[in-house]
C-alpha cells in the first residue's frame, strides 16, 4: 500500500509544486505594486513637504520662525525691502533731476531762441545773393541735343503744362487752408505763433477803395487761353523782391523793439517762400519748353532762351512805388546788420502787405485759370511760350 501510495503521492505532489510556484511568481509581483503604490504619495507628501519648508524659509520663516527665538526672518526679508527703497529713492532722484534739467533745457532754448534770431537777422541782412534770382538753385545745362519729333513734343508739352497747372493748384490751396486755419491778430508786431496771421485779406472789401493805388502790382488775364512764361517770370520776382523788401523792414523793427520774430515778419517769409516756390515752377516749365522747341543752336537763340534775372536797381526802383519807403527801411537794416549807425527803424505800411498778399493768391489763381484754358487748345508745332519777352505792368 505504501509502495501504491507514494507514487500517487508523489503525482499529487507534482500539480501543487507546479501551482505554488506560479503562485509564488506571481504573488511577489503583486506585492511590489502595492508597496510602490503605497510609497507614492509618502514620496509626494515628503516632497510637497520639503517644499513649503523652503517657502517658508524664503517668505519669512512661517512656523518655523515663529517658534525659533531668534528673529530669523529679518535677514530673509531685509533684501526685498532694500530694492524697492532704493527704486524708490532712484526714482525720486530721477524725477528731481528731470525737473531740473526740464528747467534748466527751457531756459537753453529761450536763449538759443534769441541767439538764432539774431543770427539769422545778421545772415539774412548780410547777404549780397538777390531773393528773386535763381528761385532753383541749378544751374543751366544747355538744350537737348536731340529733339522729339512734333507729336511727341506736343504730348509732352501738354504734359509739362497740366505739372504746372498741378503743383501750382496745389500751392494755392496751401495759402487757403493756412487762411483758414489761422486767426487775425490785433497787433501785427505781437510774437509769432503757429496759429495767427498779420494780414487777414477778409477785410480787403473795406480797403477796396484805395486798390487804385497798387494797379502797379502784377495781374495776369483770368480769361486768357494762353500763359506767357516769361512774362509770369517777370511778375514773380517781383511778388519775391516786395515780400523780402517789407520783411526787412519789419525784421528791423522787431530787431530793435521785440528781441523775436513778430507775427507780420513771419508770414511775410512764409509768403515769399511760396513766391519762390512758384517761380521755381515757373523756370522748370521755361527749361522743359525750351528743351522741346528749340529752333537752332546759334549763340544768339542760346543767350535768348536762359532766363533772365532782375537786377537790384531796376527792382528798387518798382518797389518805391509803395507806400512804404521799402528800400530806404531795407538800407538801413542792412547798416544795422552790419552793426554800423542806422536809423530808428519803422513798421512797414500795413495797406502795403495786406494789398500784396491779396494780389499775389489772385495772380496764382489766374495762373491756374489759364493754363486750364490753355490745355484745352491744339498744341502748335511751335509755342509762343518759348520766346515770349514781354513785360509787365
């Protein structure tokens, strides 16, 4: 029986060795997981732990420093301080500095202020260079050596004419719009500013009655069909010579009374610089036209086409038809420039600006005016603009 017995045995023995060793590799395993498991959130509180320790210790010490006897949280907290009072001082200073600087940076311009007008006086003063030459600042370069045929030269005459008609249009509507925009001061010798004007043209009906009297300025036929260049060349120096001549007389009066520039002496430099402005665009349409109908190359077609410039005696002696004494006042300043003894110096005739200015926006609306009319004609082979020599009034 045993000897039955142990076989069986032994074959009972065999499944359950075979179970208990799967069960043992695969009970071990589960326990490993349950104890990492478990360790987890131990890990996790130690770390969450360690820290709020250590932002304990950076905001002040928390617990721990309440319990501690010393005061550990003032050498933590002492550096965050330390900046913000030193922002705070820096910032201070800075402001205190600025404001000293703004103050004294104001007191800087005020001075340059008066430097660079007085400057500019003397240097303006100074000058031989005639205002009403050269509106360009080129020089002559000659004709094209090759012409265009007909049709090409008549589209590009026309063309010349419609950039003409343009910038001019354009420049009379930048007299208008500063019109608008700036108001009449009451006293023309008052300190210049960005919003006020001397002469405010407005009121030219209640002066209507004396415009007799400047029938010597330059007008132009708002009906014509034709624009004769150098003729408009003509007129336009002279608006330059009468603007420069009455700002030299009211520069000399500011000069010696008011230390700045006043508002009259102001707009009257803004109005020749537009007088300028226009002859400029005046000489480039000559030089264009002449480049398009040149008829020969001779020495004596070359001398007519250029463009001729008054001279200062022929201009001063159209400018004392003014009522102000323009060219004894310009004398004098220039004497005054030079820091040699002149005169008392004199406010200019305030008829003699307003009429000016009136005339001269009329005589760049006429300019428009015409050249709308002339555009609507058939070009010629040859313009009478090319060699039109005829004066004005």
């Amino acid at each position: 029986t045993t000897s039955v017995c142990r076989p069986r045995a032994n074959h009972d023995a065999n499944p359950k060795s075979n179970t208990s060793k799967t069960a043992n590799t695969r009970e071990p395993a589960a326990t490993t997981q349950t104890a990492t498991a478990r360790r987890r959130p131990i890990h996790s509180l130690l770390l969450l732990g360690l820290l709020m320790s250590q932002l304990h210790q950076f905001a002040g010490g928390g617990l721990y420093a309440a319990a501690a006897p010393a005061p550990a949280p003032a050498p933590t907290t002492a550096p965050p301080a330390a900046p913000a009072a030193a922002a705070v001082a820096a910032s201070s200073a800075a402001s205190l500095s600025s404001s000293s600087s703004s103050s004294l940076r104001t007191r800087l311009q005020k001075r340059d202020h008066n430097i660079s007008f007085k400057q500019r006086f003397h240097l303006e003063l100074n000058s031989s260079v005639l205002e009403w030459s050269n509106g360009c600042g080129g020089n002559w370069t000659g004709n094209e050596p090759h012409l265009q045929r007909p049709h090409k030269r008549c589209a590009k005459h026309k063309k010349l004419l419609r950039t003409l008609q343009n910038k001019t249009g354009q420049e009379l509507r930048q007299l208008n719009d500063e019109n608008t925009l700036r108001h009449p001061v009451s006293s023309h010798s008052a300190p210049d500013t960005s919003s006020s004007q001397a002469i405010d043209i407005s009121s030219y009906e209640q002066w209507k009655v004396q415009s007799s009297q400047y029938k010597f300025l330059p007008a132009l036929n708002n009906n014509s069909d034709h624009l004769p260049l150098r003729r408009v060349h003509h007129d336009l120096q002279f608006y330059v010579a009468s603007f420069s001549y009455l700002r030299h007389a009211q520069l000399h009066y500011d000069y010696e009374y008011l230390q700045t520039q006043s508002v009259l002496s102001a707009e009257l430099l803004r109005y020749r610089s537009s007088a300028r402005n226009v002859l400029c665009l005046v000489e480039e349409a000559i030089n264009a036209t002449n480049r398009l109908y040149t008829a020969s190359a001779q020495p004596k077609s070359l001398k007519q086409q250029r463009i001729r410039t008054v001279q200062r005696a022929p201009m001063e002696k159209r400018l004392q038809q003014f009522k102000t004494p323009l060219v004894e006042l310009h004398r004098q300043a220039v004497r005054a420039a030079r820091n040699q003894p002149a005169a008392e110096p004199q406010e200019p005739h305030l008829l003699d600006a307003l009429f000016l200015k009136y005339h001269y926006i009329q005589y760049i609306r006429h300019i428009t005016h015409v050249l709308v009319n002339q555009r609507k004609k058939q070009c010629r082979s040859a313009p009478a603009t090319a060699n039109t020599n005829s004066k004005s009034k």
